[in-house]
C-alpha cells in the first residue's frame, strides 16, 4: 500500500503543478538556458590549437586579453574591464583621534588589575 499512498500524494501536486507548464503557446517548463548568452570574447586570443599530445612546455602568452570594447555585447571579462574602486570613506574627526591617541593610555586600560 505505500505505493498507493504515494500515489494519493503525489498526484494532486503533479496535476496542479501540470497546468502552470501549459498555455496557448504550448508546455513552457521554466527552463531557460543562456548558453553562450552573451557570447564569449574572441577577440584578442591565439585561435591556434596544440595537439593533445604534444606536452612539450610553451611559455604563457601575457599579450592575450580580450581587446574587445568594455560596451560591447561579448561578455568582456578581466582586470582591465573591472569596475573602478569606491573611494575610502572618511571618517569624521578621525584626524583628532589620531592626533590624541596614546598608546599607554589603552594598554592601561586593558590590562586586568592586579598584573
């Protein structure tokens, strides 16, 4: 019977869940791939291949980066396309704190009595 029960269970959801999935259009199961969406920069890159058995050692090439525009529909990626820095936010009368701080004070302070 634990199959008959899953059955009773199950059923009611998989046919309510049946007709979010179908429209006039036809069955839409939520699943959108963005495959290559947007497409991968090519521009700038060796488009040579090695052959999977030469495993001789190469040099790394640091002249490839992607030299596409930063608005360009490719996905531009890399360091050079990295959005710029906040600036360091100030804090107010920190110049005053600093200026008053010592350090003698604070070790004062901080140590338990007694020592």
């Amino acid at each position: 019977m634990p199959a008959l029960r899953q059955l009773l269970i199950g059923y009611p959801a998989g046919v309510a869940g049946a007709f979010t999935v179908i429209d006039d259009e036809g069955l839409h199961f939520g699943l959108h791939l963005n495959l290559n969406a947007p497409p991968s920069c090519t521009e700038g890159y060796v488009r040579r291949r090695r052959d999977p058995r030469d495993t001789r050692v190469e040099r790394a090439r640091l002249d490839t980066y992607c030299k596409a525009p930063r608005d360009s529909e490719t996905g531009v990626r890399g360091a050079r396309n990295a959005p710029e820095p906040l600036p360091t936010p100030s804090i107010p009368g920190l110049e005053e704190w600093v200026e008053r701080y010592d350090p003698a004070i604070w070790q004062a302070l901080l140590t338990p009595p007694g020592r």
